[in-house]
C-alpha cells in the first residue's frame, strides 16, 4: 500500500486570516481549511487524514464511501484511495447525475461510481460490502460525508489549532461559525469546547441541508459517540447552536443574495466560496449575526472548501454572470 507523505503525519495548522470590515459591525476572521494541502483541501480533506491512519493499519483491499454528484467528500476520498494505490467504490443516488468537476476528478482517479435510487442506498452499501467479502476481499468503508469519529476527531484537532492562535495572539473569538452538513465538524468543534472548559464561546453550525430537528439530533448523536462516558458530565443542550433558518429550502439550494455575498468576498479578498455549503453558510452567517442583531464582537468563520464547485457556479454562468465590475 502506498503512502501519502502529506496525510502520514499530522496536518499543520490551517492559517486564520482577517478579513475586510465590509460585513457590519462585527470583526470577521476566517480559518482556512480550504488550505489544507490535499485535493483542494477543506473539512473532507482534514477528516481524510485521520481515516488514512486508520485505513494504513487495517490494510483493506479496496475502499467504499457513499455521496452525491457535488460531493467533496467522494472527491477526496478517491483521490486518496488513489494515492494509496487501493480500489475505491462509490455508491450515488441516481437522481441529479448533473456531471460536475467533481464527479468528474471521482472518475479521473479510477473510482467506481455505482447509482442507485436513494431510497436504496443504505441497501446497495450492505449488498455491495458483502460482495466483496464473498469474493475475498476486505472493504473498508467510510460514511457519507466522512461522518462518524474519525470526523470529528478531526474538529477536535481543528478546535485546538483555535485555541493556539487564540493564544499566539492574545485574541478570543466570541462565535465560531461553520457550514453544517453531515454533523461531524460540528460535532468536533463542540467536543473541543467542551473538553477545553470553554464556556463562554458559542459555535453555530448553519444547516445547509437539514431541518433543525433531524440536524441537530445527528450532531449530538456524533458528540455522544466521541465523548463516551464524558458525555453526561460535559453535554450541554445550550452548546450545541444549529439552525436551519439560512438553508434556502435544502441541500444545493441558494438565492440570489448568496451568490452577492460570494462574489462581494471573492472580489474583496479574494477567497473563493460555492453555493452548496461554504458560500451559503457564510451568507448565513451574516444574516444570523444581523438578525440576532450580534455587534461588535470577534467572530471565526471556518472555511470548509469546496473549490471544485466554485468553478462549477463560474462553469454554469451562476457566479459573476453579470460582469458589470460594481464596487462594493
């Protein structure tokens, strides 16, 4: 099995930019974890590194994740099996085969992709691993989105990188903010407050799919999960901030104000975003801070990648599709 020098050790910490005072009276930093330097990088790439660990010590022979056309997730996760010289399989809803840059990296590095109707999914997986272990081999599969503890292990790591520039720079950011998905960033973001003591800090995840209930459940199924035992004495309800009140009606739906907001940060700092998570999240973000009417506190928004999809919105005229070069 081949190594990926990048992914043997640990990642070195993703840097904190400031950003422009051009979203109200609050002072905005962002983590960028589109930085992490494998396959574009971003929060999959981070929880790649830790499922690699574990894929180097259990030597399977091939391995099997579960995602969408736009997935980053599948993405990375090809471009790792490829890497390491292992057989990768990917499980897809039929429904919107959309072919978009990043189905068509998947393909590039080797990936099966097999389709079936997502209401089949969970059977396909089952039937598929037990396939391949009727024929001998040894499939190691990691769920949709790369959730489970691995993941957010990976937010835990990322937690304290916060914590140390916090320190280095005699700084304390009041909010974090994320995009919420699957729930394992989030989940590791919680986890590291709570195992650090840190009390007054509040971390919001800005649902980009799911409803409040179902999303927030998840999220602190997956902090129970990584907690164990701690986790009656250190959960609190009140830690865990999600909403859905930014999701523009679910997953890879945005408006038109979001595709503003990612142009306006694209041309003042020059950080792309995409619609379908990073660029929606932090559009709600801003509204959230002004609906709750948030001023003058430091505020961490951590960039989740995405960069194929950005290039998707240029691709498909939905970003900068009226070059008209107004200031902002």
């Amino acid at each position: 099995m081949n190594k990926i020098p990048v992914l043997e050790k640990e990642l070195a910490p993703t840097c904190i930019q400031e950003l422009s005072d051009s979203y109200g009276s609050n002072h905005i930093f962002m983590k960028r974890d589109d930085l992490v330097p494998f396959s574009f990088g971003g929060n999959k790439a981070r929880k790649a590194a830790e499922f690699y660990r574990e894929i180097r010590r259990e030597a399977p022979d091939i391995v099997m994740t579960y995602g969408s056309n736009s997935s980053n997730h599948c993405r990375i996760i090809a471009n790792m099996a490829a890497g390491m010289g292992l057989s990768c399989h990917i499980i897809s809803p039929e429904e919107n085969r959309e072919l978009l840059n990043n189905t068509k990296l998947v393909q590039d590095f080797g990936a099966v992709i097999e389709t079936c109707p997502v209401t089949k999914v969970a059977e396909t997986i089952e039937k598929r691993q037990a396939a391949y272990r009727k024929a001998g081999k040894t499939p190691y599969f990691i769920a949709g989105g790369g959730h489970g503890s691995c993941g957010t292990e990976a937010y835990v790591k990322a937690f304290r990188e916060i914590e140390a520039y916090e320190r280095e720079n005699n700084l304390y950011f009041d909010y974090l903010f994320h995009a919420s998905g699957t729930g394992t960033t989030q989940a590791g973001l919680v986890c590291g407050s709570l195992l650090s003591g840190d009390e007054k800090r509040k971390i919001v995840g800005i649902s980009i799919a799911r409803e409040a209930e179902r999303g927030r459940n998840v999220v602190k199924e997956s902090i129970r999960e990584y907690l164990g035992e701690k986790f009656e004495t250190l959960y609190r309800e009140e830690r865990l901030i999600f909403t859905d009140a930014y999701r523009c009606g679910g997953y890879g739906q945005y408006t038109a104000e979001t595709v503003g907001t990612i142009e306006k940060v694209m041309r003042r700092e020059g950080i792309p975003m995409d619609t379908t998570y990073v660029g929606k999240a932090f559009h709600g973000m801003l509204a959230y801070l002004a609906d709750n009417d948030i001023r003058n506190k430091r505020v961490l928004f951590v960039h989740t990648g995405g960069g194929p999809l950005f290039f998707d919105g240029l691709e498909k005229n939905v970003l900068f599709s009226e070059k008209t070069g107004t200031p902002y």
